[in-house]
C-alpha cells in the first residue's frame, strides 16, 4: 500500500459545475491517547508531565510538545508557559496541528480511567478544546467539556455562537517557515482542579477531532477549467 501526504482537499462527487454543483470534501480525523501516569517521553500513550503537553510523535508514539502563542503575523514562534503541577492545579494536555481554516465538524473527549491523585482530593476535571493551553475556568476557542466524573464520552458544553464561528473555520495559529502551509494549533488541556493534591495515579484519556480541509477554489470561475470526464 503506498502513501503520500498533499496539501488540498479530497473531494468528491459527479456534478462539478452548477447549478447542481454536488462536490463535497471527504471528513478527516486525526486522534490521540494519554496514560497520565506514563511520564516516559517516546512511549506510547505518553501522558506528559507537570508543565509538559504532548503530541502525536513522527518517529515515536507520543512525544513532547512546544505549545506556541497563537498569531496569524508574527513568524517569530513564541511558546506558551504551561504552569507546574500545584497543590491546587494539575494540567495535561494533547495537541494537534489542522490546515488553516479547516472546517472542525466533531470533538471527541473520551475517559477510559477517570484522573486519579495519590493523596488529596479532586473537585473538577474538565477539557477544553483551544487554540491554546486554557486555565482553569476560562473560555476556549472551541469547545469544552462539562465536569468529567465517570468513564466514557464526555458531553461537551453548549457551545457558543463565536465557538461555531470558529470550528467553520479554524484559525492561523502558526506561520510555517521554508514555505510550508501554515496551520491551525489545536490544544486539548486536561484541567484538573483540587486541595492538597500530589502526583496523579491513575488517568487514561482519548481526544479525537474531524474535520475538513477547505476548498480554496470554491466561488472561482477558472478554479476548474474541466469538464465531468474520463
């Protein structure tokens, strides 16, 4: 089986030109799991560590992970403190990159162990789906989970009107050097809120998102100069 990676859409249908225009782009995912308590960088389900993100690894499984400042003019990247585990605060967090202005049609926050501490107690765990790390309480770019409580999909919020706006059409987070597409940063940050916490002991968590990648040519009158042909 061959591979290859391209930038643009995948697109389908049979009827190219209007007014029965019926070409839609095909749905991508790209998806990711944490063991909080695996704090081996390059291992699978790699889970970070106090003050460290993760991604999905090109050579490994999970690796660590740079959070960057989002800004759609600045090519000079700046990277996000993400705060050291407190008594009060732990944060992990799971990101991904998108093509600029992808259409975002689904989240997927999934718990197969609910975050544990080894000492102290826990009020709240909530997911927030960002541009960026998010604090505890605070409002992200696109979506968010209720508080997290038992395993299985975790419903997400009622999203806002500027959170819908977004997900039609995800941000510039990253100018790309040496040409390169530039891209949409899209963090997942575990929060997880308590009294008198230590290190965690147990946690497994899966995030997924779907989304298309848009048709630049769309609305073009020379975008495409063929026919439906063989």
């Amino acid at each position: 089986m061959g591979r290859s990676t391209f930038d643009g859409p995948l697109l389908s249908g049979d009827n190219r030109f209007p007014p029965f225009r019926n070409i839609g782009s095909s749905e991508l995912v790209q998806s990711g799991a944490m063991v909080l308590t695996n704090t081996t960088a390059n291992t699978v389900n790699y889970g970070g560590a106090s003050g460290q993100f993760v991604t999905d690894g090109q050579t490994f499984a999970n690796t660590a992970v740079t959070v960057y400042t989002p800004s759609s003019t600045n090519p000079v990247l700046s990277a996000t403190s993400i705060p050291a585990d407190s008594a009060t605060q732990i944060y992990r967090g799971f990101v991904f990159y998108l093509p600029t202005g992808s259409d975002i049609n689904d989240f997927f926050v999934d718990v197969g162990v609910v975050p544990t501490v080894a000492s102290g107690s826990i009020s709240t765990i909530t997911v927030y789906v960002s541009n960026n790390y998010t604090v505890q309480g605070g409002t992200p770019t696109y979506a968010a989970t209720g508080t997290i409580s038992a395993v299985g999909r975790q419903a997400l919020s009622t999203f806002t009107g500027t959170q819908l706006a977004n997900q039609f059409s995800s941000s510039t987070d990253i100018l790309t050097p040496n040409g390169q597409a530039n891209v949409s940063q899209l963090v997942f940050t575990i929060s997880i809120a308590g009294t008198s916490m230590t290190t965690l002991s147990a946690g497994t968590m899966y995030f997924t998102v779907r989304y298309m990648q848009p048709d630049g040519n769309v609305g073009s009158a020379t975008a495409y100069p063929y026919g439906n042909y063989d």
